[in-house]
C-alpha cells in the first residue's frame, strides 16, 4: 500500500493545509478500500471516507487514526483493534504481514539458517477473525513457497508454542490477542531450529518488520496466495496431552504404602474451572485427566470458545470482576480450588477459600503463585538428583519487576538464577531453565515441552500441588506461611495509570528519567538504574529501578501493549515469624504504594501543567 499522509495542523476548511492532509488520506484510504478483500473492512473505510468529507468530527478522527500510520510490528508481533486501515487488525495487514515475514524465512533459510524450503505452523484462538486471519496466513505462506502447516481446530497459545517444536518447522504464528479488549486480536510470531520454538526478539522483529514495510509500499492484489498448505490432523494435540501429562506425572510423588499411587489421589479435591470464553477448557480437562488429576465442575457460561466474551468487561483474571462467576460456582459446590485460564489459555490464576474475602475466595498473585511453582520446581529437581546420583543443576528465572523472592529459592537449592527483561521472549531463553515466571501470571514450568508460558501445564501442577497438601490437612495459605519462614516474606503491589496512548505513557517514563524520584514516603533512594542506558542491561529498555535504603524496591516502566504506565513495588521482611514478617512487609508496602501514587499524580499534574501552558503559548 502506497504510505499515508500525516496530518498537519492549521484551520479547517478545503484550502486549508489540514482539510488538504484530510483529503490526500481519504484518497489514501480510497485506495485501500478498493485492494482490500474483504468487504465488511472495505465498506467500513468507504463509511469513513463519506463521513470525513461530509465534516463529521468523529468520522474524520477515526479515519485519521485508522489510517494516519501503520500497526507497528514487534517483538510481541502484532496487536491492535479490528477495523479497517493499516493501524487495525484486518485482512489485508494480515496479509502484508505473512508476505514480509514468508521473505524473512526465506532469507533466513538461503543463509543456512533454517531448513529450505523453510516451514511454519499456524494455530489461532476464539475471537474474532482469528480462523479467517489463520487461512489467509496459511494461503500467504504457501504462496510465497513456505510449507505451512494449520492446526485444525481453535486452540490455546501453548499448543502453537509446542508445535513448532514437535513439527520441527522453522517458525510458528499464534492468531490471538490473549486477554485483550474484545475486539482486538493479533499476531504472535515463533521461530523454530536454533531457536527452539521461542518467540521472536531483537533484531529479528526489526529485520521482519522491514520486510513488511518493504511488502507495505506495494499493491496487496499482488501477494501470492496458494491453497496448497495442510490442515493437519489430531496428532500434535495429541502429542501435547501425552507430554504434559507425562510430565506432571513424572513430578507426583508416590505414596510409599501404595505403589503406583500418588500422594493426595484420594483427597477428593473439588475443583472449579473456567476459560474465561476461551479455548482451554477441552485440552485442559484432557490433561487433568491424563496426568490423573480430579475432573475439574466448568463454569458453564465461560467454558465455551465466544469471542464477544459476554460476562466480563476485561477477559483478564487478573481483573476486579472477572473471576465472579467461578466464586458463585465454587460456592454452589463448596469448592476448594479456583483454577482460572485467559482465553488463549497462557495464563494461569488461581483462588482458593478464605475467610477474610466476602466473595469466600482469594486470588493468589502472580508472585505468590510464581513462588511456589518455582519452590515446587526446585523440589523436583532435587528429587530428581538424588535418583540419579547426580549434582543439583539448572536455573530458575524470572522478569525484573517480578519479586524477587525466587532468588532465595535458588540460593537455599544450589540452583542457578536469572532476572530477564519482561517477556517470554527473554525468559524462555534462559540457558539450562527448568522454570520460569512473570508477575502477570505467566508460568513456564516444562521447558523442555514449551518455550512460552503454559496456563496449562501450570495449571496441572498447581492442582497437584493443592491435592498434595490437602493430604496433609494444609492448605496453600499455610504453604505460603511456610515459605515466609523459609526464605524470609516478600510482598509485591502494582500500580497502573491508564493513559491516552502508548506514546503518553512513554512521555510519562520521561518526565521520570528528567526529574528522578529522591525519596519515596521518607525512605531514601539507595541507587538507580536506567535500562535503557549503555551498559545497564543486556538489551535496552524502557526500565527504570530505584533501590531504597530500607530494601524495598520499585520499578517504573511503560507497557509494551497497551496504553498504560506501570509501576512494581516490592517490600522484604525477614525477623520474626511467619505472621510477623507478613505484617511488616505489608506494613511497608502500603506505606510505599501511597507514596508512589502521590509521586504519580504530582507528575501527572505536571505534564497536564505543561500540554495547558503549551497550548496557552501557541494560541
């Protein structure tokens, strides 16, 4: 597609240079309608178009940011609002998309980097779109002379992820949007051979993206497309069922009074289980029920694939409201187990009794839960030692604003321990990992079957997990008290401001690097640190980390999908026992939140200050 005009300022009006940039887009878009091959996008670009030049204001701003730009590919791939236009997610981005990245993969295999022809598969998710974004990928790659592969039904993230590896093909691409707003969706990319299946990082997504840029400037009526891919069969799920059950399996321990059983097997553990309008429910319950796990009550409205995702306002469990219709159902049938899948199922949450919860049941965070799978993992590989006589060995791994407390987990078990950047892009990679997590509840606990974070593996572990002390007559509350004592307690929080833009948050980051913080709430910054400086970290980015005189810890950055400015706090206490170290790392941490967010609206004053007295002086 030829590329969009940029809007510039000044009066209204035909003549003007602003109603001229106006019309120079609504040509632009007038020549991507007409090359644009589905309909309901064409016809949404012409509405726009009409719109625009009849002066309607919202026509115009929709026109201008649908088409004033291009959806900018990355290391997370694509994702954006469906819609018509370069910046949405639409058949023929898609398809300009496929085309740069089948040159990719051809250029990489002539360089001796991959197998020639080179080979790809694609799986896709629920919501909308996302079947018919899957076969025109299909059709690209199989036109442009890459073998392509399409999983047959919709499937989680995790089952794309394996099937790069099982396959052997040199890359993957997962259609999803994972927990995004309804009408999003997206484009995840995977490369395979050396790379094992992991999700693509820098420079990759650069060298692809030029591709797409270079395939952009052309006519998308002369991308190749081809039906000649495969629709493959049942086998690769298959062979993930068997793997990942396998492998919960193989870390179950037995009852000595009772060979080939597993400890808690009898406990009768109730278990409610939602997928969020997603697609993990059938692979799931296949692998609960391999690995022998109990079978799980669904939450009926929930357990079915609907891309409208009509019971919740944000298919995020991570959101407030998003898991109420498993605690009504755990409820009904006293459950003592919430397990909780995004719709793309990469995600985990989990929530168990408690009293002090009006809804009778508290959601573990992301660090908790990270915590004690990473524990678990550490046990199993001690275990695993002593059977082969062999040394302690591997590494435990998480992202640099996730707690730190899988550090004293490592320290205690003589394994090794690394903090990437966010993604699991830089955590997948980790040499020798045999786990990995990040706060945003995303586990990897069975590396050597997906590179990527797994919901449903995760998820089978914690059952176990749960199943193993209910045995005991614990709970995962006294699980947690446990490890407070043992490596001391660490408590997380997380502030989110929501703004206008990506870009605004970006600014935001700024102002923070202009005027750095000193202090927080009276507790003095000990030392800082700019990711995104020469030297400060392996791969730049847009990080910030203040280290204060008391230990706690926090850490600013942008998001890399969505428009919002995040910061991670963390807060440590080791004196007393369990109760009292709780208390007084939360005592800290509700101190040093209220402070943060103080620091947060004074910058928000400021930057709203300055965009008034800018606008003040240039009227």
């Amino acid at each position: 597609m030829p590329g969009m005009a940029t809007t510039s300022t000044g009066g209204t009006g035909s003549a003007s240079p602003r109603g001229e940039a106006h019309e120079r887009l609504a040509r632009a878009a007038s020549e991507w309608a007409a090359q644009d091959i589905d309909p309901e996008t064409r016809a949404e670009a012409r509405r726009l178009i009409a719109g625009a030049r009849d002066g309607r204001t919202d026509a115009t701003a929709e026109l201008e940011d649908a088409f004033g730009g291009r959806l900018s590919f990355g290391t997370a791939g694509l994702r954006g609002r469906l819609g018509a236009g370069p910046r949405r997610m639409n058949r023929v981005v898609v398809s300009q998309t496929s085309t740069g990245f089948a040159a990719y993969l051809l250029e990489r295999a002539a360089r001796g980097d991959a197998d020639e022809p080179p080979s790809i598969v694609i799986g896709y998710d629920g919501r909308v779109n996302s079947e018919v974004f899957a076969r025109d990928t299909a059709e690209v790659m199989a036109g442009t002379g890459v073998r392509a592969f399409l999983l047959p039904d919709p499937g989680p993230t995790p089952l794309t992820a394996f099937a790069v590896r099982h396959l052997g093909v040199s890359a993957g691409v997962m259609i999803t949007a994972s927990h995004n707003p309804p009408r999003d969706n997206g484009y995840k990319v995977y490369l395979g051979d050396a790379d094992s299946g992991s999700q693509i990082a820098p420079p990759v997504d650069g060298e692809i993206a030029a591709h797409i840029d270079r395939i952009a400037a052309t006519p998308v009526d002369g991308i190749p497309r081809s039906t000649d891919y495969t629709v493959l069969g049942p086998g690769v799920t298959n062979a993930y069922v068997a793997e990942t059950s396998a492998a919960v399996l193989a870390g179950l321990p037995q009852r000595p009074d009772a060979p080939g059983k597993t400890v808690g097997a009898d406990t009768g553990l109730r278990v409610v289980y939602t997928a969020m309008h997603g697609v993990g429910s059938r692979i799931a319950r296949r692998v609960f029920v391999s690995a022998g796990l109990p079978r799980v009550t669904p939450v009926p409205q929930q357990d079915h694939p609907d891309g409208a995702f009509p019971t919740v306002a944000f298919p995020n469990p991570e959101e407030p409201g998003a898991l109420d219709l498993a605690y009504r159902t755990a409820r009904g049938i006293d459950a003592d187990l919430i397990v909780a899948h995004d719709p793309d199922a990469d995600r985990l949450a989990i929530a168990l009794p408690h009293p002090d919860e009006r809804s009778g049941y508290r959601r573990l965070t992301g660090n908790e839960l990270g915590l004690l799978l990473g524990w678990r993992a550490a046990e199993r590989e001690r275990a695993s030692a002593a059977l082969g006589a062999r040394a302690v060995a591997g590494t435990l791994a998480c992202t640099i604003v996730s707690s730190p407390a899988l550090k004293a987990v490592a320290r205690e078990y003589g394994l090794g321990y690394v903090e990437t950047l966010s993604g699991f892009k830089w955590v997948s990679r980790v040499p020798g990992l045999i786990f990995g997590f990040e706060e945003a509840l995303g586990y990897l606990t069975h590396p050597r079957i997906v590179r990527d974070k797994d919901g449903i593996s995760a998820s089978a572990d914690a059952i176990a997990m749960v199943r193993e002390l209910a045995s005991e007559d614990r709970t995962v509350w006294d699980l947690l008290d446990e490890a407070s004592e043992r490596f001391g307690h660490f408590a997380s929080a997380q502030v989110t401001l929501r703004l206008e833009s990506m870009a605004a948050a970006s600014a935001l980051s700024t102002r923070v690097r202009e005027d750095p913080p000193r202090e927080f709430g009276g507790v003095a910054v000990a030392s800082a640190q700019d990711l995104l400086l020469p030297g400060s970290s392996e791969i730049p980015a847009d990080v910030l980390r203040y280290d204060l005189d008391d230990g706690s810890r926090v850490m600013i950055r942008p998001s890399g999908t969505e428009p919002k400015l995040k910061v991670y706090l963390d807060t440590f206490s080791d004196q007393g026992r369990a109760r009292r170290r709780r208390r007084a790392a939360e005592r800290a941490l509700g101190a040093l939140e209220s402070a943060v967010r103080a620091y947060l609206e004074g910058l928000q004053r400021g930057r709203a200050e300055a965009m008034s007295a800018g606008e003040t002086s240039g009227s």
